[in-house]
C-alpha cells in the first residue's frame, strides 16, 4: 500500500490548491470562499521520484454536534487515521490565529510525522508569518507557494525523508490482463439532492460521503473505489446538475464543470431519478448530454421506498424510458432506494450488463449479413429523383460501438434513415441503451481525377 499523506489545517489556507499541485491536475475545486471542501478527496501524488497518496481534507473548524462543519470535521479525523503523516497548513500572509494554534495541538496529538508547511510565501509578504509559525511546536516551516509552484524542492527534501524512492518495478507497463481488471469507472449524476451520496455510502457500508437534507451538499467530484462480488468499481460522486439558467454562483459553476469531467471520465455514467419528480426536463437534459459524450447509461430511479406499490409500476417504468429517452432505447433502468439498501444488486448488476453492451465488437460476417436485409426492407431514398447507394459497412472501434457507412453522396442521406439503421443495428445485436455512432464516408470516385477528352 502506498504511503499516505493527509493535508490538514483551517479552511481558505490553500489545501485544495497544494493537493492539485501534488497530483498535477485541478482535481479539487478551488475558490476564495471558505469551506469548499467539504469531503475527503484522495489523489495519485508526485513529487520528484516520489510517489505517495495525497488526502485533501475540509478545513478543521468548530461546530455543532450532528451539523454539517461537525461532520465535514469528522470526515478529516478519518483522513487522519488513515494517513501516515500530515501536512499541517498555515496561511503564511495571515499569520498565526488562534485556530491554527488549536489544531496544531490536534496534529500533535495524531502522534504521526508532521510536515509544516507556510502557504502563500510568495514574495515578502509572507515572511513574517512563516517565523511566527515557529510558536506551534511542529518543527521548522517549510515555506512554499502551492499556486505559483515555489518552494517544491525544500518540500521534496522533507517528505524524501518519509517516502521511499518510487522503484522501476513500480513503473511497469500494464498487461492486457491486469487491464481487463481494471476498475470500471462509474459517474452518478442527476439533479440536486436525488440521493446520489447516500446511495454510494450504502454501497460502501459507512458514511464515507456527506449528505444532506439540504440540496447542493456535495461540491467536488469524489472518487471511492468499491469491491462487488469480485469486480472492481471506482464510483464518482458528483454535484447535482440544474438548469444552467439557475446557475449563478461561481463555486455552483465549478461543481457543475467538475461533474461534467467526471461523465467524460467515467465508462458507464447512471442517472439517479427522484421516483415522485421522474423525467423532468432536466433528466432528460443530462441523459441527452451522456448519449452525446458517447457513455454507456443506466437509469436508476432512487427513493423508490417511498411510491405506493402498485401493480406494473416497473413496466410502467420502462414504458416512460423508451417514450422520453429514444435516442438511448433499451437503456436498463432500475427502482432502488439508497437509504434502504433496495434494489442495489440489481443496479450493480446493470452496471455491469451495460459496461459489457458499451465494450461489444460486431463480428464482419453478422454485420454484413444484417446490412444486406436492412437495406432490402427499407432501400435508401431517392434524393432530388437520384438514387442512394449505400456500399458497405464496418466497426471501427467499441466503447461506444462505432460503425463507418461507405456510400454515395453521404450529405443527402436523412438523418431519418440513419436511425432507421441505429434502431435496426441495436434490436439486432442486442445493444439496448449504449451510443451507437454511424459515420458516412463517401467511396473515392475512380473517374474523378481523369482528364476529359479534347473536343
């Protein structure tokens, strides 16, 4: 297991920004307000040769018992107890308060190795501070700017100290098998307060993501890995999605843009639906958004504990889906409650189904034989009073399934005719809710490029 180091200290000191600095990407969001993190987020670190897990954590403040700051604090004692050591963060341009002096007591008492780092020691400003920061008992400061990149070489000596070198070995080229094993990687997105956390942490057995009554709880994109009857997942918790009209808040935007990285990121994205609010416009918004980024999709619609049972609600279910969401048709959907634990398997099991659908590869012989009948029971259109042609077909390439039609003049074919074709190749092939890309490529004219005769 890799050693595992926890940023700590009070909020708006540059934690966030020190984590993505560390991981070389802007995974954690970033904002002059405080509190912005709220969950711990875990990140792959480099520093040098040196690799380690980084943790970002909230920033430690007071509040009141069962509130939401008491349980984004509990979040960052966990992180505490996981890691190896700390990097304990003070804001060097504000110097010392009296909440640094307080927790610094709590990283003492973590009886762990301790890293003091002054943030913000860019130009002048911040020297006074990081002397200051003497006082706390934690060693002597490391003055750093986690924005501007300044003081890496000093932090890479310190943390050498406690990290081993990263070996060759650790280095090795993934083989075809340890990828087949791979993680699959899963988004869930959906409207504000649809159940998205509280659904991951029964999957999880323990409270590892905040939730909230109130919508907008979850900010940053959070990734945990889980293991389900031997198959790797790293699920990703997101920001509820509203209507961009509604978004007004900077922070709101970049949670939202988070979210949206999380779904171009993810292999099988689902879509967790209020069961008494299903199919909103904004639904079928984000639904429209996972078809264009090409990812597969499943439908799970959460709270379902709370509908009167009824017979044939869940044909009814599927009836809804095909009628709102045909460019995705045959996409599994799924009733399940999060706080209850129902209807989990069966997700998992979707899941599963639609990463296998979204990998398929068509054999050449089978694709030719349906292009051959699909094309003798609905022929192409004329155009303007000329014929189309339509030569052949081929897969280019899975995840989603992608095909190239070669034909004749492949602007004047209707888009009607290609989802003739779309719904034909998924009832065929049994492709029921992933993307299916066709592309047309018109066939090189061998008398194009030959001179006319003289007249």
């Amino acid at each position: 297991m890799m050693f595992t180091i926890a940023i700590i200290g009070r909020p708006n000191v540059g934690k966030s920004t020190l984590f993505n600095r560390l991981v070389g990407q802007k995974l954690a969001l970033v904002d002059d307000l405080p509190g912005v993190t709220r969950d711990r987020r875990e990140g792959e670190a480099r520093l040098g040769d040196l690799a380690f897990t980084v943790i970002d954590t909230a920033g430690l403040d007071e509040g009141a018992k069962g509130s939401l700051t008491a349980r984004m604090q509990e979040q960052t004692e966990t992180a505490i107890e996981l890691a190896d050591a700390l990097f304990f963060v003070i804001d060097a341009r504000v110097g010392l308060t009296p909440t640094d002096r307080a927790f610094a007591d709590f990283a003492r008492r973590a009886n762990k190795p301790v890293l003091l780092l002054a943030n913000k020691s860019e130009g002048k400003h911040g020297e006074a501070g990081a002397m200051e920061s003497y006082a706390l008992g934690l060693g002597d400061p490391i003055q750093i700017s986690a924005e501007h990149g300044e003081g890496m070489g000093e932090l890479y000596d310190a943390v050498s100290q406690l990290v081993p070198p990263a070996s060759d070995e650790d280095e090795h080229e993934e083989t075809d098998e340890e990828r087949a094993q791979r993680p699959i990687r899963v988004a869930i997105v959906g409207r504000p307060n649809a159940g998205k956390s509280t659904l991951i942490n029964h999957l999880l057995g323990e409270e590892r993501l905040l939730t909230s009554p109130e919508a907008g709880t979850t900010r940053d994109s959070i990734a945990v890995e889980i293991d389900w009857k031997g198959r790797g997942f790293r699920i990703y918790d997101t920001a509820g999605l509203r209507r961009r009209a509604r978004i007004e808040e900077k922070l709101e935007k970049l949670s939202v843009a988070d979210a949206l990285r999380a779904v171009r990121f993810a292999e099988v994205v689902v879509l967790m639906m209020d069961a008494q609010n299903r199919f909103e416009e904004q639904d079928l918004r984000i639904a429209d958004l996972i078809e264009r980024e090409g990812r597969a999709l499943v439908i799970a619609v959460n709270k379902w504990d709370l509908m009167d049972s009824k017979p044939g609600q869940i044909s009814a279910l599927r009836a809804d889906a095909d009628h709102w969401l045909p460019q995705v048709a045959g996409a599994p959907i799924v009733a399940v409650s999060g706080l209850m634990g129902e209807g989990i398997d069966r997700l998992m099991e979707a899941i599963v189904r639609a990463y296998a659908v979204w990998n398929k590869r068509v054999p050449t012989s089978a694709l030719n034989r349906w292009f051959e009948q699909a094309i003798a029971a609905s022929p192409p259109p004329a155009v303007s009073g000329r014929r189309l042609k339509l030569n052949y077909i081929t897969q280019t390439k899975a995840r989603p399934p992608s095909f190239v039609l070669f034909c004749s003049r492949a602007d004047a074919i209707p888009q009607s005719y290609l989802r003739y074709l779309t719904n034909s190749l998924r009832d065929t092939f049994d492709l029921p809710g992933t993307p299916v890309r066709i592309t047309l490529r018109e066939k090189a004219n061998p008398f194009a490029h030959k001179r006319k005769r003289p007249s």
